[in-house]
C-alpha cells in the first residue's frame, strides 16, 4: 500500500470516527477541521489536521486553528497520526510548547473475522437504534461526565447522523455492558465500549462485538473500526483476540 493510498485510508477512519463523535461546529479550513463542541469531551473538540502543508505554510494553519479556539475561550488541541497529518506537525506543535498525551491506537478487523472469533454467548444482547437511559447509565457509570456533563453528552448522540444501534448484554432485565456502533461509507465504527465491574469476565464484551459485526454485515460493510487507549491493556487483549489489528498510532497534543 503506497504512502498516499495509506494517508487517504487513515483520514477517512478518523474522519468517519469524527462523524460518529460529532461536534457542534465544524470549520474546514485548507482542509483542516476545526471543532467546537462547547461541554464534550475535549477530544470531540480536537483539530484534525488532515490536509498537507508544506513547512512554509504550516506555522500559519497551526496559528489560524490557535486562533479558532481562542475566540471561543479554549485551548487548542491536535490529533497527530503518522501518516494522515504534515510531516513537522509533531515537531512544530512540540516547539511551540504542547505536550504529547493518551497515545491511542486505530484498529480494524473483517467482519468475518469477529464472527469467528467472538463465539456466541449465553447473554442477551438488546439492540437500540437510539440511546436509552438503561444503556446511557452503564456508560456513565464506566467512563463518567467529560466536560459539561449528560446533557452535553445526550445532545452529541443525538447528532450522530448514521445508522446507529446501541447494544446491550443483558442479565436478567439488566444491563450489565454497553457499546455502540455507526455504519458509515461501508464501515462500521464501535465506541464507548464499557463493562460493569461486577459483570466482567463473563464475555459480555465478545458478546457486544459479535452483535455488532452481525449488525454491521445488515448494513453493507465489511470492515469495523475502534480507538483504543495504548495503556488500557485488558482492552487492547480483547480486541487482538477478537481479529483488531492496528493501521496506525496516534496522540494529542495539548497545552493545558
């Protein structure tokens, strides 16, 4: 696969998981994306520096995206990934005094690969093409606020435009694990995976993902996509053994 075929592949994941984390405000500038999402999490509201920039012009992108979140009272922050951003970014951004932070990988796996290696489980999986308050809980009770807090949160879901499910393992009447999945240009993105501590070990992760990947194949694709935090290892063995591998790794850089 060749450097640019490569550039365009990684773009369009991360561009897709954007989508499916949607901000409030999006500017593209010289084909940057510039996001303001005012309560949410602050990587929804990360630049995207997905077009090419010779080093001549990059000092200036990097001062006009500075400039978008200073007029909007925050500090600005960029998603960096070899490959998919301008050659110097990672340099000029740590001159320029940013740090380097949650170093995060991009996986993805065939759907036919999930099904073989998530089997099926006894637990009941509830499908929702929306959220609901049951499965919100469980994701809060993991991954908690960040930011402004639910309504923040419940107004980004609500602007996800894809085709969307929302999935449950089940024991008894109760959620115990949640994640969801958007079907985006054959691809389906998985997000906000999340396990109550007193139901783990019990598959209900495998479970969700098999789920999914059936779900996903309804809906033209044949690939899935997830971001993974590098350190959180339970995870990262999860999606290994389940046929995720990873196409690239990335960081943030911040100032605060």
């Amino acid at each position: 696969m060749g450097a640019t075929h490569g550039a365009e592949m990684l773009r369009g994941l991360q561009e897709r998981a954007a989508r499916a984390l949607p901000a409030t405000h999006v500017e593209k500038v010289d084909g940057w994306w510039l996001r303001s999402a005012p309560g949410c999490a602050w990587w929804v509201q990360s630049v995207l520096p997905h077009a090419d920039a010779g080093p001549d012009d990059l000092p200036g992108r990097v001062v006009g995206a500075e400039k978008f979140y200073a007029d909007r009272g925050v500090t600005a922050r960029f998603q960096v990934s070899a490959g998919a951003c301008p050659p110097g970014l990672d340099t000029l951004l740590a001159q320029r005094g940013y740090r380097a932070e949650s170093p995060m990988s991009l996986r993805t796996a065939p759907i036919a690969r999930i099904l073989t290696e998530a089997p099926a489980n006894p637990l009941r999986i509830r499908l929702d093409d929306r959220p609901t308050s049951g499965w919100f809980d469980v994701w809060n009770a993991v991954h908690g606020h960040h930011g402004g807090g639910a309504a923040a949160e419940w107004d980004m879901l609500a602007r996800v435009g894809g085709p969307s499910a929302y999935a449950g393992a089940m024991v008894g009447d109760k959620i115990v694990a949640v994640v969801r999945a958007v079907a985006d240009t054959g691809r389906v993105g998985l997000f906000g995976m999340a396990t109550l501590p007193g139901a783990r070990g019990r598959g209900a992760a495998r479970s969700l993902l098999a789920a999914l990947a059936e779900w996903a194949g309804g809906h033209r694709a044949d690939q899935m996509y997830l971001q993974v935090e590098r350190d959180n290892l339970p995870a990262v063995r999860l999606y290994e053994r389940t046929g995720f591998r990873e196409v690239c790794g990335y960081h943030y850089r911040g100032r605060e």
